[in-house]
C-alpha cells in the first residue's frame, strides 16, 4: 500500500528533529549535572532539553499531532490518544549511562497513526548511528538495510535483558539466564533497536513503559521480528499514563519469542 504524503512528510520531518539534538547529545555527555524524579528515575537538564527542542520543530510543522514526553508532561492523569498521528518520544534513553559518561543511551522518538506504531527514529550515541524504520519502509541501520536475526535458538544466541525491577519474577528470568549469553546496556530502546538490526538474537525484559518502545517496535516489526506483551496488550495506545504500570515482553524473530515465552512460564 503507497505510504500517504501525511505519513512521508512527518518521517522526513522526524529524521531532522532528532539529527539536529546530536550536537547536544554528545556536548553534554557524561558532564550533565541530573537529578532524581519521584518515580526513582534520573533526568538531566539536556532530557528537557531535547524534548522541548524536537516537539517545538515538529509542532510548527504539524500543529495538529499530539505530542508526548516522558519529560514534558502536565499532568500525571492519564492523557487519551484523539489524534491521527501522535509522537512519543524518550529525549534520552538510558539516563543513568549518559549522565555517568556511558556510551549505550539514544535518542528515541516514535511516530504513532490511530495509536499504533508506524515509524521509528533512533540516534544510538554509542555508535554515532541513526536507526530508522517502520513497516513497509524496512529498516536501516545507518547505511545498511537490517533484518532480524533468524538462527534458531542456540548456546551462542545473544539476550537483551534486564533483570526484573520486580524480584518476585526472577523465576521467569531463570529459564532464559540459563540458556543464553546476555547482555545488559541499559537502554532498553537499544534492546530493542538492536534486535531490529540483527545485533541481538531477542530481549526480554520486565521494567519498561511505552516511552521506551514506540521508536524501537516498528523497526523490528519492518525486519520480519515481532514483539510480544505478557502482561497485557499495549497497542494501539489508547492513552499516555506517566503512572502506567510496567510492561513485560519479548522479542525477536517469531522463533525465538516462541522460544523465550516457553522459558518464561512459571
């Protein structure tokens, strides 16, 4: 199905927002002083920042979206989703690592149609990368067209993970601890991203929120990968709650969701 010039035109529109906070990003890191919210999660001055510098471009272009942050926020009530097209973006994810001087954080902002997710925009820092994609556009990985892996499971095969925020799910991460090689960068958008990329074989994890994932979850799902909720389905977003509750999930190429799910069940 053509892509409709709605659509186009905000992908072109979300390459440069993002591009244009890169100077920023890499200037301040590992110098920005932070700070701890109430949730226990930390923010920077350059988190504010990028928010209200890539929303500013892209509300004067298309006053008519709807645009959340993790950082700009009004309220904590839940806010419904009205708009054709809405954008969800995470300024820097993986705080924590940028403000210590650690490379694995990015910045992570997707666009949503009807509540689903159709384009992602990702700066891997650490890489100096762009990753970009949705449905039917494919996935790029800089320069380089990007699938997702598809050996089966194997002793080799690399795991995004987190461990559960929630200690009463370790049983869950048992199973999956004990059969693959894990690796822990505290970003889950670069989880997921990375899955997307052919990076990582599959990630799970137990701690995030939407935020997280709306810039990731259409690039793996243009490179044949799927994403799977275990607590509840999350799409389409009907709403943005600053207080949802975590989302617990999987993904991969169709194999290998099946495969973590099975290690998952207690």
């Amino acid at each position: 199905m053509p892509s409709s010039p709605e659509l186009v035109a905000r992908i072109a529109a979300a390459k440069g927002a993002v591009m244009a906070q890169t100077d920023l990003l890499h200037r301040e890191f590992g110098r920005a002083e932070s700070k701890w919210k109430s949730d226990g999660t930390r923010v920077t001055a350059v988190d504010i920042a990028i928010s209200e510098n890539i929303f500013r471009e892209l509300r004067a272009q298309f006053p008519d979206d709807q645009f959340f942050s993790e950082e700009l926020a009004d309220t904590d009530a839940p806010i419904p989703v009205t708009a054709r097209f809405c954008w969800v973006l995470d300024p820097i994810d993986g705080t924590n690592n940028f403000a210590l001087g650690i490379p694995h954080c990015a910045i992570s902002l997707g666009l949503m149609e009807a509540g689903q997710p159709v384009y992602g925009v990702v700066y891997d820092l650490g890489r100096r990368t762009l990753m970009q994609g949705g449905p039917g556009f494919g996935m790029w990985d800089g320069d380089r067209p990007a699938k997702v892996a598809t050996a089966p499971p194997h002793k080799e095969t690399l795991i995004g993970f987190h461990s559960p925020f929630d200690k009463t799910l370790m049983p869950m991460a048992s199973g999956v601890l004990s059969q693959f090689k894990i690796r822990g960068l505290g970003s889950a958008t670069l989880h997921l991203a990375y899955v997307a990329a052919g990076l990582l074989d599959g990630c799970v994890d137990y701690n995030v929120k939407i935020w997280d994932l709306a810039a990731a979850i259409p690039l793996v799902l243009a490179t044949g990968g799927e994403v799977h909720f275990l607590n509840g389905e999350q799409l389409p977003m009907r709403q943005f709650d600053l207080k949802m509750k975590r989302i617990i999930y999987v993904a991969g190429s169709p194999a290998m969701c099946t495969r973590l799910e099975q290690l998952m069940k207690m």
